[in-house]
C-alpha cells in the first residue's frame, strides 16, 4: 500500500503532495518500514540527498519556548524547500510527529495543500510521512474487539480505521495534531495503521534477533522461553498481542539465558 502510494504520486501529475501518517505504539516497526522504503527507493539510502529525516524531539526540543519556535519555524521551513529543491520527488519524513507543537506543524500547512508554488518551489511531486504514537490505543481497541469476535485486524474496514485515527488524533490535547488544520482540510491522504503484534509476529522477532546476536538458529523451545517473559493482552486464557511489540525482545533473550545453556552444550 504505501510503495504503490508513493510510486502513483510519483508517475502522475499530483495537485497537492502526498502525505501519509503512521499510527502506531512503540517496537511495532514503524521506524523498520520507514527503512525499508527507503532502502528500495533509493539506491545510497541513507546516504541520499532526496530523503530528508526530521527528529522532532532531539532536533526541535524546546518548542514551548517563544524565543525558540521561531528559529526552529524557519530551520524547518528551510529544510523542506532545500530538500524539495534538490529533488522534486523528495521523501520527507516526521520522527516522533506527535511531539511537534500545533503552531510548529500548521507552519508547514503551505507546503502540504494544493499549492502550485511555495517560496518558488513546487511541492506536489514531493511526499511526507508523519510518524507518531497518536492513536495507537485505539488501534489496540480495534484489534481487540475484532480478536473477540473471532476476526483478524486484516477483517477492519479501512474506512473505520482512519476514522478512529483521525478522530483521536483531531482530539488529542496533547499532541501537534490537535484541532489541527492539516486534519480540518483533510491534507493527510493516507493514515497508516501499524497494529499490536501477535504472537507469530513476535516470535519472529526473537528468531532473528537471537540469529543476529549469538549466531545460531534457536530451537523451538528457546523462541517459547523467551516469549514467556512478554507481556500480551487482552487479559484471558490466550492472549494473543504484545503490549511492547518487539521493543523488549532483548531484555527478553537476557533474562531468558537461553544463550548461556547454547553456549555450554
């Protein structure tokens, strides 16, 4: 879905530019995907000039500060049209967009709406990513009232998933997405749901992670002892997703000592 987004946006004659906004909680893989797109579209990945990576909290840290907001406004009004200038088809990404300020993202409304020029720069051909937690509990809730009704997350409309996303993340106090404009002039055309990760999801995630770090394949009985020490809801007799996705899969491993009894065979 997102791959062909992109590559339609791109190979057609758009009158806004595309943006996409991933919903997620924490170790779900929405910084992995991220990666991945990259990785395909562009042959020097991170090295490429035509993706631009925007941390919000470690590069814009102090927006509650008047004094500040104006410098950060203008270094990131900057970094897009330098960004856009060098490529058209530039990717620029949102790490961490719920930290953004409200007056810090509607700054940059210009650069998403139906606007044949920007500061003389043409931003349609141009695509942008907001990735945040926003709406996650919401995304649980769905998964989970589906799970309860003997369905999968693949069985929710997408109609119904964007309107649980748009609708916390428009009622969010705490985020830049509040009562925000970008939402009120619907300029986001594509909300990305990263839903909890099941069991299989995980186990997967402790395969390669215990292949990657001690170099061999873990037996059955290794995936299952590790998998023991995350915590998964809802609450039941089989709980089926995990409250942290793969984040603590590596204090999992540790904890476990399967490592240490491979070792001593």
């Amino acid at each position: 879905m997102i791959y062909n987004a992109l590559l339609a946006h791109w190979t057609s004659s758009p009158s806004k530019p595309l943006v996409m906004s991933f919903h997620g909680g924490p170790g779900i893989g929405k910084s992995h995907t991220l990666k991945l797109i990259r990785d395909t579209l562009f042959k020097k990945r991170e090295k490429t000039g035509y993706f631009e990576y925007i941390a919000v909290p470690h590069q814009y840290p102090h927006q509650s500060d008047g004094s500040k907001l104006s410098a950060y406004r203008q270094d990131l009004h900057r970094r897009i049209i330098n960004a856009v200038s060098r490529c058209k088809h530039a990717l620029i990404v949102f790490e961490e967009a719920h930290l953004m300020s409200v007056k810090l993202l509607e700054s940059i409304r210009p650069f998403l709406d139906t606007n044949e020029m920007v500061d003389g720069v043409d931003f349609r051909k141009a695509a942008f990513i907001f990735i945040s937690n926003t709406g996650y509990q919401g995304l649980e809730d769905l998964a989970a009232l589906y799970y309860h009704k003997g369905l999968n997350v693949h069985d929710i409309p997408l109609v119904e998933i964007e309107k649980v996303l748009e609708g916390i993340a428009y009622a969010d106090e705490t985020g830049g997405f509040y009562q925000n404009l970008l939402l009120a002039r619907h300029l986001i055309d594509f909300y990305i749901p990263f839903f909890p990760l099941t069991r299989d999801h995980v186990r997967c995630c402790i395969r390669e992670e215990v292949e990657r770090r001690f170099q061999y394949s873990p037996s059955h009985w290794d995936v299952e002892t590790v998998l023991k020490l995350i915590p998964f809801f809802p609450s039941g007799d089989n709980p089926v997703f995990s409250e942290i996705g793969c984040k603590k899969v590596n204090r999992a491993i540790a904890l476990s000592g399967i490592h240490m009894q491979h070792e001593e065979l």
